[in-house]
C-alpha cells in the first residue's frame, strides 16, 4: 500500500481509506448505502488491515451514530494499527444547538463521537460542511482546544467552498490556531468541478484532497452502460445519492472511455476510475466503500499499478467540460492564471 503526507502535516496515511457509511443502515437514506451489521464489518476491518489500509472513515450522523458505534466495536483491540477519521455539524437531534459548528455542539459532538468510537482520540476531525451562522473564529477555537486537549490529533475539512476554506486557513494563521489540512471533497471523472477553485487552493496551500464518493455513487462501477436499461440496485437508484441530476449523454462518454482503457488494462471499470483520481494533483487519499467483502476486495486493486499518460489524457478528454465562469474566463490566458499539472 503507498502512503501519502497529508497536506502541510507530518502524518502518512494510505492512498485508500475504507468509508463506513454502509455501517448499520439506519433510515432509508443511510439504508440505501447498506446495512452492514458487527460480524460483517469485523471481516471488512480485517481485510482493509490485510490490504495495508489503516485508515476508517465515518461521522456521527452516519445513521444517527451507529456507524461510529459499529466502528468502534469493529475496532476493538486494534486501535493502536489504525488511523480514525469522523466529522460532525449536520443534525445530530431535535435541540437549536443539535447542529453547526459552534463551540458548543462541536465539543459535545467530539466527546460523544469518542464515546462511540470506544477511543481516547480521533485521528482526523472533520467538519462535514461549512456553517454560515457560526464565526470561524469561533469553530477554529473550538477545534484548537480539542487539539491541544488531546482528544483530536488534526482537523480538516469538507464540503468547502474555496472562500470558506481559505478564510478558516488565513484566521488560523493569524491567531496561531492548527489549521485544515485536508479536505473531503466529491470529485470523479464524472464531477470535476474540484479542479477549478479547490484544487489549485489545495496545490497553494498544501490541503491535501480526501475523495468522497469516487465512483459517482456507483455510476462509474461498470454497471451504468450506453442502450442498457438504468440499473435499480444502486445507491442512486434507491434514494442514497448526492449530486445533481446526471448528464446519461456524459456518463456513457466517459464509461465508453473507461471501457476501451479496461480493454487495454485488464483493469475494471470501477478500478480506473479509482487508479484515475490517484494521478491529480493534491489527492492524498480516496475513500472506497463495499457492501460486502468482494466489493471490497474489487476496490482494493485499484491500486499498485498506475494508468499511462496517454490513458490519463484519452479519460481527461471523455469527461472535460466547460467550466462555469470566472474559470472560463481565467482559462482564456494560462500565463497569468496556470493550471494544475496533471502529467
């Protein structure tokens, strides 16, 4: 397994990480990603570890908490071989601070995560969105007094714009306070909107990128194809999906691509897709999820091989679009706004 710094920090984590959001299935939303129960997860744990991937994912509103519970019990006896990574400020109960990124529910969140994980500290600390009520000051407070605490070891972000991320990097700058590191991010070869603002922020201020959702809620998993009815038995289909409406036109471009790459590789659709993201500039970690151990082990050979330039440039050209201004803009002279090298 190939590890990678994680952004301006000292700390080397796997290239893949393992999401548990599949863990418990609580509610139809969390349901439609899985409802991975304690033995099944045991096994999932077990073969990540085989695999070299010590890094867990989660976050406390995965099924209102039993995905960290499950986590936690999963985990148990192993917590000195891996790295945890959770996140709060979504709705964790019906109380006007039961959510945001306040002092108040960012310390109660930190400590019942704990709680639930069965653990004394967490690895990564995430927001899981930016709160637009909350000053920044306030939330960066918060997060560097867990930190110096001892019960976070570093923070990062997700779901940013380039604004919120950049201001809550220039605050903790100027006050002293540890800063983001990393950013959780939606970004695939069917999304690439990353690429304009978020990802040249990454390259300048070394976040690294931590990819949520690279398969495009399993639209680029091999089952989506061109004249061939709209599988049924997927996240998207059954209600569990992010995201805009998609662009079938797009998809199957791009799964077109993937195929004549397969072809050449040996390699599977959903494999590439993966090997893909691990080739851009800022990504130190993709977050691969299974339902079940050969999902799992599917997921796992994305790595140890690497695409070909002219591979990256023939799956770059299926699925370029036309970014949304001022990036159009800026693109029209590269001398002064240069864009991320990605060979």
């Amino acid at each position: 397994m190939e590890y990678r710094q994680l952004g301006g920090s000292g700390l080397n984590i796997p290239v893949l990480s393992f999401g548990t959001a599949t863990f418990g299935g609580a509610g139809e939303f969390f349901k439609a990603w899985g409802s991975t129960q304690l033995d099944d997860a045991k096994k999932l744990v077990n073969l990540c570890l085989d695999a070299g991937v010590n890094l867990f994912d989660t976050a406390d509103v995965y099924s209102g908490g039993i995905s960290e519970e499950i986590l936690g019990q999963a985990l148990e006896g192993l917590r000195n071989k891996v790295l945890i990574s959770t996140k709060a400020t979504f709705k964790m109960g019906d109380g006007p601070n039961d959510y945001g990124s306040s002092r108040y529910h960012l310390v109660k969140s930190a400590e019942d995560s704990l709680r639930r994980l069965k653990t004394d500290h967490i690895d990564i600390y995430h927001m899981h969105g930016f709160d637009g009520n909350t000053p920044v000051e306030e939330t960066l407070r918060a997060l560097d007094d867990l930190i110096t605490s001892g019960k976070v070891r570093y923070i990062a972000a997700s779901n940013f714009s380039g604004w919120h991320l950049m201001k809550s990097l220039s605050i903790s700058e100027r006050y002293g306070w540890a800063k983001y590191v990393a950013h959780q991010a939606y970004y695939s070869l069917l999304d690439r909107e990353f690429e304009w603002e978020l990802m040249p922020l990454g390259i300048d201020q070394k976040v690294s990128t931590i990819v949520w959702s690279p398969l495009a809620s399993g639209q680029l998993g091999g089952k989506f194809r061109r004249d061939q009815p709209i599988p049924q038995d997927n996240r998207r289909s059954q209600g569990g999906s992010h995201g805009p409406e998609t662009d079938f036109e797009r998809l199957y471009t791009i799964v077109d691509a993937l195929d004549e790459v397969a072809e050449e590789t040996g390699k599977s659709v959903a494999q590439i897709s993966i090997n893909w993201l691990l080739q851009r500039p800022t990504v130190a970690n993709i977050i691969i999820g299974a339902r079940n151990e050969e999902q799992l082990k599917q997921n796992l050979d994305a790595v140890g091989w690497n695409l070909t330039i002219d591979q990256i440039k023939k799956l770059d050209a299926a699925s370029d679009r036309d970014p949304i201004y001022p990036y159009w803009h800026q693109r029209q002279d590269t001398r002064l706004n240069p864009l991320p090298k990605f060979y």
